[in-house]
C-alpha cells in the first residue's frame, strides 16, 4: 500500500494526565455515537432511546424533587454484583491469569449460600437462627463455594500448565447446568407447584436492606473494592501480582512462588464472585432460581477493563454499566427495543475502549511521505 | 442402521460446526494471532445466515451471509489487535460479548419486516444421500448420507492441510506465526498475511454459525452455539494446531452429543443438564490429557509468535 500518508506509531514512555482521562471518555463517547447509529438503522429515535436510558437508569428531575429516587436506587442494586465480579476479574487480569470463569464461580457461590439458608438450619438446629450468625456464616461458604471453583482451573494451571482460558469458560457452563438442575431437581420447592426455584429461604438469611431494594451487599461491594486495593497497592502479594503480570521471567528470579501466587489469585478472584451470589441470592431473590447466572461474571470482565483494573475506577464503571443495563430494561418497556442492546453496547463500549488505548499508550504520528522515496522500514 | 452406525452418522452432524471453526481458528492462530472472538463470530454467523435465509428463500445465500459477517467481526479484531496493538485476548472476549449481545438484539429484528425471528422456519441444508458410497455399512450413512456443508467439509479440510503443509503460502503463514521478525526480513508482509488468516478464520466461525441455523438445528433460538465457539477453540488445542486432528477431536465430542441424544431418546433416568455437561467436563478432560502428553513429548505446535503483536519499530 502507497498512501500519501505514512502513520507511524512510537511508544510512549509516561503519556500526559489529559490524554489518561480524556482518551476513554472520548472512546465511550465515540462508542454511544456508533450505538446511535445502530439504533437508527433499527428504527428507534437514538435521542429519545439515550433519554429513555437516562432516566431509566436515574429517574428524571420531577421523581426527584417528589423525593422518589426508585431508578438509581435500582442501578445501585445492579451495580453490587458487578463491583464483586469486576473486583474478581481484576485480581486475576492483573496477574494475566485470564479468569473468564467468574460467572460459574458467582453461581457457585449462589449455590453454597443457597445449601445454607436451605438446610443448615434443619442439620444443625442449634446455631442460632439469626441474622448476625446466619449472614456472615453463608457469606464465608459462598467465598469458600467461588473459591472451590476457582481452585479447579487454578491447580491445572499451577501443576499441569493447562490452558486456563478454556478450563475457566467450561466450568462456566458446569457450574450453569448444575445449579439449573438443583433448583429444578433435588432442591425444588415441593410446595412450589411447578414453580422451578428452591423453596424461599428463611428470613434470617435475608440481607438487610438499605433503602429501596438496596442491601448490605453495597456495603459489602465498597468493602472489598478497600481491601483489593489495599493488596494491590500497599501489600507484597499486590507486588506480586503486579510482578507476575508483567513480567514472569523477572517474578520467577525475584523468588515469586509460581504454583502458589496462582492458587492464592484465584482464591482472592473466586472467593469475591462467590460473594457476588451471595449478595444476590441472600439479598434479592431469597431463594435459588433462574436469575442468578445473568452474565455478571462477564460484564465483569468488561467493568475491569474498562477501570483499568483499578478498585476505585471499577465502582464508578460498574455504576455507569449498570446504568446502562437498567436503562436498557426501560428501553425494552418504553420502546419496544430488545433488552439484548445493553448487552451489545457494553461489549462495543469495550472494543472502543480497546481501540482507543492506542492514543495513550503510542504518540500517534502522521507524517507526509516523502514523494520520491517509497521504500519503508 | 445399528447403534454404531447411528451414533457415527450424528457424531459427523453434530462435530461439522466444529470442524469449521476450529479449523478456521488453526489458521488464524498459525498466522499468530489468538481470537477468542469465535463464539461471537459463530452466533453472529448463524443469526445472519438464517436471517438472510429466510429474506432470500436460499440457504446458499444465508451460508455466504454468515461467514461475510463472521470475516466482517475478525476484522474488528484484526484491527484492534493488529493495527492498533490491542491486548488479544481481551479484544476477543469483547468480540464474543459484543457478538452475543447483538445476534440475540438482531434476532428479534431481522425477520421479514422487522419481526422476530425466533420460531421462525425457514430454508434448511438437508441430507442428500450419495448413491453407491452411502451403501458402504457404517462409513456410508456417516459420511456420505449427509448435508452439503458437511461434504464441503471434505474439501476444506485437506486443502487446510495441503496449504500449511505443503504450500508455500502455508510456509509464510507459518513463518509469520512463528518469528514475525524473521519473516518480515524474508519480505513477508507480516500485516497482510495477519489481516488475511484472521479474515479467513472468521468466514470460517461465520459458516460454522450457519450450518447450525441452517442445518443441524434448523432455525434461531437465543443462545443457539450453546458455547460449541468455545469448544472449537479448546479443539485447536486438542489438534495441536494442525487440521487433520481438529476432525479427530470434533467427532469425537459429536459423538458424546450422539451418545447424549440416545439417551434421552431412551428415556435414561439421567438428568438432562448432567447429560449436556458431558460436552463441557470433557473438553477440560481432554484439555489436560493432551497438555500433559504434549509437554512429555516436548513438542507442544502452539505458534511461538501467538499472542503477541507484531511492530517494526521495536526490534527484540
């Protein structure tokens, strides 16, 4: 190819505070743009589907000032999972442990805190049968139950140098099919009348909610959000990690443990999706139920991405992405539009993102090229 | 036809889809470039085709659809990672998520005037028995009582073979996939040969999408690849990159669909969701026999070059 112009691009060494913050804004931005298109060639008013979002996902100045703030609020309920499973993506992508698999160890966790709120009490009827030792009894077996998952790909990484990238996305659809057959088999609701999902758990086991249909869970989610970045920033493990990630080789001189950094990442990583089903399961459905494997454990990968791995950044992401997963659900009520579109555009939002990351990790240069020379490189 | 027969003969039907696109996906990873976007490409292509199917009353039509659209996705990611230098493995998780995202947003567009396309039938590739060959006992029925993607299968994938192996365009592929540096001083354009194979991987999930939607389970439902996108990439594996073997692995999770399929026909006392875990528990069984075995033998063919982008300036 001879085009008059020759693009060239150079490493860049440390890019400027502006072009760090302004690079994926304008990527969204330029994302949303491409979805107006989308919409268009659909046959829906882009202007009017982006406002059906926003107040979808917000609610509008009117609800507000009436004091009724049930939009955000039902962001704020979707952003808990995605801070857990974004926070669980992020712990192993940091490592480049590609963790795909933190929607089968969300729904593990589901499952393990299911077990105990449906029949621990029946076992062993002597714990007390409150909230304060229920509660934080199923949330450390729900991080024990992502953990356990999290663990198979982990040790056939470690020990056996096994692919962890197709294990991770297999154990997805194990994990799926068998928390499908619990609650529709041996854990079904025998009062139920058909109704495939477990019997409603005791309400001893019910997270207690903040305001709306805001729970604990949010408190939960900030928490973890703290202490990941703790470890990443200010511990050795986060070191580690960091080390491991990006540079193996230099790991292995340093004396990093490879097999039990793995094993340790994908604890951390398994555990926090695993407490993702427990949020869900103990603080929103109250039972086991089609519903929990929703694609949290993927948007996830998107949230982390997107946040550049960081804890602080993944709040804010996963708060906007649900935004755009509520609002999504508005525009399939108001406008007709299938739900699917927030899916999509999360996915296109972190293609633009991907493209964009040029700008900030090259100097981008166009340069004419000389008329007569035409031999290159 | 007896059971071996049978089970055979829906082990082929069912490991086609497989064949495409992981055969697809071995040439695009030879050339050095790892696209994880298959299961989008696929579920895009089996969308597409069917939708396009359907407009046009042509299953040929939709298959031509499917693997245009399928190319179209892999050249998002040829961009992104090869012009751009974007993280491969990420670029393609969002091609899937992406991919996923808008074949179930397009499904309830794409039918005539805008209607859904779910429950929808439509054109379909069905079995054309090949008189003579299909009158062999076991292979007959198997191989030769079959839709016409299959026996394009019987061309596509020894001239996959015959080009990596025996070819000098196969020998630049794998130059490129291997030492991008030494094959650019060769005067290979390694950006060319790159934009090609994944272009050509694509078409390849874009078809294999098709013969789901057109074929094996004629018509579109959400969630239709049911992760097969996935498998075909774990295939490659299996196949350790090379076409011959990809065959060898998709029969052989045909046949536990086979298997799977006769049971439930006989009424088994097996759950269906144990049954449909056998595809997934298998995939990570033969996943790690086959790197144990690989790495005693020394030889694992990943391409030394997969994964990393390529960039003239930066000699290493």
């Amino acid at each position: 190819m001879n085009l008059p112009y020759r693009v060239t691009l150079e490493k860049r060494l440390d890019a400027p505070r502006i072009v760090v913050w302004l690079v994926p804004v304008v990527s969204i931005l330029v994302a949303l743009a491409f979805g107006a298109i989308v919409l268009a060639v659909a046959g829906a008013d882009p202007l009017e589907a982006y406002g059906q979002i926003l107040t979808g996902a917000f609610g509008s100045l009117t609800a507000w000032l009436d004091g009724e703030f049930y939009a955000v609020s039902e962001t704020v309920v979707r952003t808990v999972p995605l801070i857990l499973t974004g926070l669980a993506v992020a712990v192993a992508f940091r490592m480049r442990f590609w963790n795909i698999g933190a929607e089968g160890q969300l729904v593990f966790g589901g499952v393990f805190a299911a077990w105990v709120a449906l029949f621990l009490p029946g076992v062993i009827p002597g714990i007390p049968q409150t909230l304060w030792v229920y509660l934080p009894l199923m949330a450390v077996v729900a991080v024990a139950g992502g953990a356990i998952w999290a663990l198979i790909p982990a040790f056939l990484k470690a020990y056996l140098d096994v692919d962890e990238i197709i294990t991770t996305i297999m154990l997805n659809f194990v994990a799926i099919l068998t928390y499908q057959y619990l609650f529709t088999g041996p854990w079904k609701d025998p009062e139920g009348q058909g109704f495939p999902g477990s019997a409603l758990f005791p309400e001893f086991t019910w997270l207690p909610r903040l305001t709306g249909r805001v729970t604990l869970g949010l408190v939960l989610a900030l928490a973890a959000a703290v202490v990941v970045w703790l470890i990443f920033d200010h511990t050795k493990l986060g070191y580690e990690i960091a080390l491991m990630g990006e540079n193996p080789e230099a790991a292995r001189y340093a004396g990093v443990n490879r097999a039990g950094i793995i094993i340790v990442v994908m604890v951390l990583s398994g555990g926090l999706a695993g407490l993702a089903g427990f949020t869900e399961t103990a603080g929103i459905s109250h039972r086991l139920q089609q519903g929990l494997a929703i694609g949290n454990g993927f948007t996830g990968i998107i949230v982390a991405w997107v946040a550049k791995l960081r804890p602080g950044w993944i709040v804010v992401v996963a708060f906007l992405l649900s935004a755009l997963f509520v609002g999504g659900d508005q525009l399939q009520i108001s406008m007709g539009l299938p739900a699917s579109i927030g899916a999509f555009f999360q996915g296109m939002i972190l293609l633009f993102i991907l493209g964009g990351d040029v700008f900030t990790r090259y100097r981008v240069k166009v340069a004419r090229r000389p008329a007569a020379v035409a031999v290159e490189g | 036809m007896d059971l071996l027969t049978s089970i055979l003969a829906i082990a082929v039907f069912a490991g086609a889809s497989l064949v495409y696109a992981s055969v697809g996906e071995i040439l695009t990873e030879r050339s050095g470039i790892l696209n994880l976007g298959v299961e989008g490409m696929m579920i895009m292509g089996a969308v597409t085709a069917f939708a396009a199917a359907v407009a046009s009353g042509n299953a040929v039509v939709g298959v031509v659809v499917g693997g245009l659209v399928g190319g179209m996705l892999a050249l998002v990611h040829a961009f992104l990672t090869i012009t751009l230098r974007a993280d491969q493995v990420v670029s393609g998780l969002a091609l899937t998520l992406a991919g996923g995202g808008l074949a179930s947003f397009l499904g309830q567009r794409l039918g005539p005037g805008g209607a859904p396309l779910v429950g929808m039938v439509g054109p379909r590739f069905r079995a054309i028995t090949i008189p003579g060959l299909s009158d062999i006992p076991v292979i007959g029925p198997a191989f030769f009582d079959q839709d016409a993607l299959v026996y394009l299968l019987f061309l596509v994938v020894p001239l996959a073979w015959f080009l990596l192996a025996r070819t000098r365009p196969g020998l630049y592929l794998r130059a490129v996939g291997e030492n991008p540096q030494t094959a650019d001083a060769m005067g290979i354009d390694v950006f060319q040969v790159r934009y090609l194979y994944t272009f050509v991987g694509g078409v390849m999930a874009g078809v294999a999408g098709a013969h789901l939607s057109l074929a094996y389970t004629p018509g579109w439902t959400e969630n239709l690849t049911g992760g097969r996108g996935w498998i075909a990439v774990a295939l490659v594996i299996f196949a350790t990159w090379d076409p011959r073997k990809a065959v060898a692995g998709a029969l052989l999770f045909g046949g536990v669909n086979a298997i799977q399929f006769r049971l439930q026909a006989e009424g088994t006392t097996i759950p269906a969701s144990l049954l449909n875990m056998m595809p997934y528990i298998l995939t990570i069984v033969v996943l790690v026999v086959i790197t144990r075995f690989e790495s005693i033998r020394k030889k694992v063919g990943a391409p030394a070059a997969l994964g990393l982008p390529y960039n003239r300036e930066e000699r290493t």
